[in-house]
C-alpha cells in the first residue's frame, strides 16, 4: 500500500491543480469578455448561473459540505467498505436533487423574477432559457462533490481538483467558435440568443464532463459505480448524512447573500457582469493561496480541540489569521493601485471597452479591499468546525443575511455597484469580530491585544505598498502615454514590485514567525521540482 502524502504535500497538489484550473477560468472569462463585454447576454447568463453556479460551488467544492463528509467518513474505514457507502450516498442524492432539477426547470421565471425584478424584458427571458439549460447542474454538483470527497479519501487530489477546467475548455471552445463565425455580429440582437444558448450549453457540457472524469477514476479505483441502492443500514452512511445535512445548510446560508447583492444590482446596468468579472479576478489568488493555508491547517486544529491543548490551539488561530494577513493585504494594496491596469489587461478587448473597464475597476477596488476578511472569517469558521460547533456559524450566517440586506439598501445608493461589494466586505468584518469574541470567551481568552497590534501595523503596512503602487501609475501617466500597452504592462509590473517589497519589507520590521513559516512554505512549493 502507498504511504499517505504528506500534509505539505497535498497542499502541493491542491495548490498547482486549482492553479492551472485558474489560468484555464481567466482565458474562459477573457473570451466572454470579449465576445459579450458587459451587455444583455453577459448579464443575463450572471443571473441564470447564480443557483447552478451556488449549488455547484457549495456541494461539488472543495471543502465542501459533500466533500467533508465523504473524507470524514470513508477516511476511518477500509478501502472494501467504500463503494457500498458512496453508492447508497450517491442514489440518496439523486434522488433529491432530481426533484430540485424539475423545479428549477419548471420554475425558472419565478426564479429569475425573484432574483432580478430589474431585467428587461430581453435579458429577463435570456436568463429563464439559460437556467432551464444549465438546471441538470443541480444533479451534477452533488455527484462531483461525492467524487470529489471520495477520491480524496482514497489520497487522489490531483483529478478532482484540477477537474473544473473541462467546463473552461467547452465555454472557451463554444465562445471561439462564436466569434470565428459571426465576428462583430456577435452582439447582435438577432444573434442575442445564441449567444446565451452557448454560454448556458457550454457550461452544462463542461459539468458532465467534470463528472465523467471523476467517475473513471472512481470506478477504475474499486470506489463505486452508477449502481442504484438503497440499503441505508451500511455502516458509514448515517455518518455521511450526519455530516452533510447541517454542513449543507451552514454553508447555503452565506450564499443568500449573493442573492440579496444581485437583487439591488439588477436595477443597475451591467452591475451583474462588473461583479462577475470582478469577483473572477479577486478569486484567482484567493482560490489557490485559501487552499495553501486552510488544506493544511484544518487537520491541525481537529487535533488540538481537547481544554488542555487550547493553547497551542491559539497559536494555531493565530498562525492561519496571520498568514491570512501576510497573503491577503499585499493583494489589496495590488487591486487598489492597480485596479485599472489589471481589468485594461485582463479583459479590455473587442467588446469589452474602455467604458466596460471604468464599470469594473471600482467593483474590482472593492473587492481587493476585503479579501482579507473574506479568508479570515473563513479561517474561524473552521476553528468551529475543528471544535464540534456547527451551530454558531450558523447562527452568525442567519445574522449576516439581515446584515448584508440592510447594508446593501444603505450602500447602493450612493455608491452603487461598488457599494455592494463594500457591503459584504461589512458582513465578513462583523462575522470576524464576532467570532473571535465567542472564541475569546470560550477558549479562555486569546492574545488580543498583541494580535490586534500586529494587524493594525500589517495594514499600515498594506497603506504604505498601495501609495507606493499608485506613485508608479502617477509617474508613468505623467512620463508617458497611458493609452499604450507597454505602459500599462509596466505600470503593472513595477507597481506590483514596488507593492510587494514595500509591504515586505515594513512587515520584516515586525519579525513574525509567521513570515518565515510563510516564506519557508512558498520556498518549498517552487523549488521543491528543481
């Protein structure tokens, strides 16, 4: 039998799959970029993905709450015991998201309705076409989450996690096809519709095969087929729907607030396809830097639950919010200053146009703002989980829905599109504070204090790399032309430099360990293949 891989070592794998997934989701966003820019088809393919895309993220993801319970449950049983247990799980899935299949198909106007009552007529039956399209994802989530967690189980990360790029390559080959045969007629009223049909229909095909590809490697590692059962007394299942059942409607909670969010943006044009470009950009680094930190940290936490070991396990609090920090805050001083260069790269072209640009640099600003407390909250969340407590992030995501309701009333006015990003950065502030006031009280007291003082000084330090990245722009806008693409791929490069050395260079004044355990990390996935 093939020793397990190392903690360090699935991080690895984790970390360079979900990267090249990445690259592959950028080119599939600068296609739809270019094709669509930000107008009707682009914003109504936003609405109709918002229910496949949330059930796809929460039960096919990692971390997920399929993927946890599958891991927990199969990792403490013999490989034999596997296929009877993922079979039965698999049919009792099913069988539910069968039925949320029919009423999505049978009920995406209303759904659609309820989600923007501000679409047009045009987009709003755009959108309803492209639900009923992509509605079988509802099926397909929970089956990639249930592979997702079983291959983990049997210490196979790499197909899972670098299996989401097969629904970039169809949009990316559906897209240039589009765009090879109708070129600038692409936008075209009359050819509105095929656009969305592309999109929806390229999205469908990438999920199945997603599925497919994990299905493969299920079967041909003796983990289970597509054979129905419904033996619920096998030892196992109980404990994976002990676990899915809360886990599932915890983590649904948090995604209600992306539907409060596109519901006041629905009345502002091109809001939806500015958050969505946006938000693709800010989740890139998010996405593979979370997985380096949370991978390796959750084993850890599970084993210092016990009263007596409550101060390592502060230790450890404070190691996965700090290095949170350490990778989070160099980010937002990037996305801040150099907001505007990274959309004009990133997706200015064809379609997607200066103006395009100046919708979606400021909702881009805003996100970059908090991907801290983004990847914070979800670091204490996961201090809760390790401690048996599914309750209070419960409790706090049902609080967060009222919060991020009221917020977004108060901040669309004003601020508009960006006022609703800003709005949910106030929600993972408040999440933040609140648990680590419960943590304080129940762990006894934490460091606070001291820890407070080293985030104040990290975002001090965050303040000094955005001004030093914006004195960059302002130089080359005044020393040369801005409009030129040399200058833009400079501005970017050398504010990015200047960004990361300032902030690294004020954080080395602090001497964290956490600095060098982060260094000493990033050393070891770079050049361990050299």
């Amino acid at each position: 039998m093939a020793p397990k891989r190392s903690l360090a070592g699935i991080a690895g794998i984790v970390a360079m799959a979900t990267l090249i997934s990445k690259v592959f989701g950028l080119v599939r966003e600068q296609a739809i970029a270019a094709a669509f820019g930000v107008g009707p088809v682009v914003n109504a393919y936003a609405y109709a993905y918002v229910i496949p895309g949330f059930l796809l993220i929460l039960l096919g993801g990692i971390n997920g709450p399929f993927h946890s319970a599958l891991v927990s449950a199969l990792a403490k049983r013999d490989k034999s015991e596997a296929a009877p247990i993922v079979e039965t799980v698999t049919t009792f899935v099913t069988g539910i998201l069968l039925l949320v299949t029919v009423a999505l198909i049978l009920a995406a106007g209303p759904c659609i309705d309820l989600l923007a009552p501000g679409l047009d007529d045009t987009t709003r039956a755009m959108a309803v076409l492209q639900l009923r399209i992509m509605a079988p994802l509802a099926i397909l989530a929970g089956l990639i989450g249930i592979g997702f967690g079983t291959l983990n189980a049997a210490d196979q990360y790499w197909l899972p996690s670098v299996s989401p790029l097969f629904s970039s390559i169809t949009l990316i080959g559906g897209v240039g096809f589009l765009l090879w045969w109708l070129g600038d007629a692409v936008n075209a009223p009359e050819y509105a519709r095929l656009g969305g049909l592309v999109l929806a229909g390229g999205t469908l095909s990438g999920g199945v095969l997603q599925w497919l590809a994990q299905l493969v490697a299920q079967w041909r590692s003796q983990l289970g087929t597509l054979r129905l059962r419904f033996d619920w007394r096998i030892p196992g299942v109980a404990d994976v729907l002990k676990v899915m059942a809360p886990a599932t409607l915890s983590s649904g909670m948090l995604h209600i607030n992306v539907y409060t969010d596109l519901y006041f943006a629905s009345a502002i044009a091109g809001a939806a396809a500015a958050m969505r470009y946006a938000n693709f950009i800010v989740l890139t680094p998010v996405g593979i830097l979370s997985n380096m930190i949370l991978v390796p940290m959750l084993p850890v936490f599970s084993r210092l639950t016990a009263p007596e070991q409550w101060d390592d396990l502060k230790v450890r609090i404070r190691q996965g919010l700090l290095l949170t920090a350490l990778t989070m805050l160099p980010l937002t001083a990037i996305f801040i200053a150099q907001g505007g260069p990274i959309v004009r790269i990133i997706y200015e072209r064809f379609a997607f146009d200066a103006e395009a640009s100046r919708l979606v640099v400021p909702v881009l600003m805003a996100y970059g703002f908090g991907m801290f407390f983004y990847l914070g909250r979800d670091v204490l969340v996961r201090v809760f989980y390790a401690l048996g407590d599914g309750e209070t992030p419960f409790r706090v995501s049902v609080f967060n829905i009222l919060l991020n309701g009221v917020l977004d009333y108060l901040l669309v006015g004003p601020f508009q599109t960006p006022g609703l990003v800003m709005a949910t950065v106030g929600v993972n502030i408040t999440s933040m504070v609140i648990f680590i006031a419960i943590l304080h009280r129940r762990l006894r007291g934490l460091p606070l204090g001291e820890w407070g003082l080293i985030l104040l000084g990290l975002i001090g330090c965050t303040v000094a790399a955005t001004a030093g990245s914006w004195g960059v722009n302002w130089l080359c806008d005044r020393w040369f032309d801005p409009d030129q693409l040399w200058v833009v791929l400079m501005q970017l490069t050398l504010g990015s430099v200047v960004a990361l050395g300032i902030f690294t260079g004020l954080a080395l004044q602090f001497k964290l360990p956490e600095l060098t355990m982060l260094q000493t990390r990033l050393q070891a996935k770079f050049l361990r293949r050299g």
